[in-house]
C-alpha cells in the first residue's frame, strides 16, 4: 500500500481518533483507493452530529480507448470489421458500446478475443471503432469516491452533502439539517491540503 501523503483524522473525542483512521484505512483499501488519494482530511464532531471529509486525489487516469486494447482489420470479401481484443477485461464493457453504436444485432463474438463488427460502410466503422472510448476510469471513480464516503460516515448520518471538482473531493454529514458553515468549513479543510497548488 502506497502511504497516503497526508492522512489526517481530527476528533473532539481523542480516544476515537485511531478507531475512526483504522477504519477509514480499511475502507480505503477496500475500495482499492490506495494510489488514487494523495491527501486525506476528517474531521468529527459527535456532539454536533457532524462528519467532514476533504480529500485530493491523485492525478487521475485517462479515459481508455478501442484502439489501445484492440487491433482492427477489415474482411474485404465479407461486410464485417474484426476486432482482436488484446485486453480481456476490457470485453464487457467494449461489447456494450459496439451494441450502443451498431446495434446488438450487428455485433457478434465468435471468439473470446474475437469480435466481429457488421456494416455497409466498413472503412467508417473501423475509423470510429478506434475512438470509442471503452473505460472511463474518472467516472467510476467519482461514482466510488460517494460511497467512500457514505462507508465512513457514522450510522445516523443522513443529511450529506458531497462535491468533486478538478480532482478535490469535500463530503459533509450529520444527524441534522445541513448547515452553509459546515459546508464552507470543509472547503477550508479542502484548502489547508492544497497548500500552495
């Protein structure tokens, strides 16, 4: 496990400090987020009800695309495209995307690794084939990081707010209405880990 560059869990109940970093660790790791968080702050207020969270992540990965896990060849004496897959557990998903772009009827897997892609104008399909973006790492990622989130917040927390922007990620909840202060006091947590930046 990479160390986080900072990993900071501030409580107004000392004696929780370490049971709420060893389980944030825990969910970390879990939810395989070791390399993505550069820096981690929490904050906990049990007498308020109150959970804050900042975080700046990694720089993030690119999207993914056909061509890069893929190699393409037209069958001239048939209408088809092949596509030899060279990443398996890019299949699932690039399988979706050909069915969204050419219809689940025009799409057949002979093969494991092999896909095969029917149209009248084969040249252009080969050509958009390549550009299909297959994986978008970012997005699940922001899908995930909600969930972290949610995870370690204490049971009872109902009231959340959460935001990502440019890879700086700020999660408020508690038992109570949600208050502008908390929100604004998290961005100020968001901010001492930036530093400089």
């Amino acid at each position: 496990m990479e160390p986080l560059e900072t990993f900071i869990v501030e409580t107004t109940e000392p004696s929780e400090a370490k049971a709420y970093e060893s389980i944030l660790k825990d969910i970390i790791s879990e939810l395989a987020f070791v390399r993505t968080i550069g820096r981690i702050k929490v904050r906990i207020r049990p007498e308020e009800s109150l959970f804050m969270m900042a975080m700046v992540l990694r720089s993030g990965l690119p999207p993914i695309k056909a061509k890069e896990i893929s190699e393409t060849e037209l069958d001239r004496p048939g209408s088809k495209v092949l596509i030899t897959v060279t990443d398996e557990k890019t299949i699932p998903q690039f399988l979706e995307k050909l069915w969204e772009q050419f219809g689940r009827h025009n799409v057949i897997q002979p093969q494991r690794n092999l896909i095969e892609v029917i149209s009248d104008d084969l040249e252009a399909a080969e050509d958009s084939i390549g550009d299909i973006v297959v994986d978008d790492p970012e997005k699940s990622l922001r899908e995930r990081l909600a969930d972290m989130a949610i995870r370690s917040t204490p049971e009872g927390f109902r009231i959340r707010y959460h935001s990502l922007d440019n890879g700086r990620f700020i999660f408020v909840a508690s038992e109570d209405t949600m208050q502008q202060e908390w929100i604004d006091e998290a961005g100020v947590m968001l901010e001492d880990l930036t530093g400089d930046e």
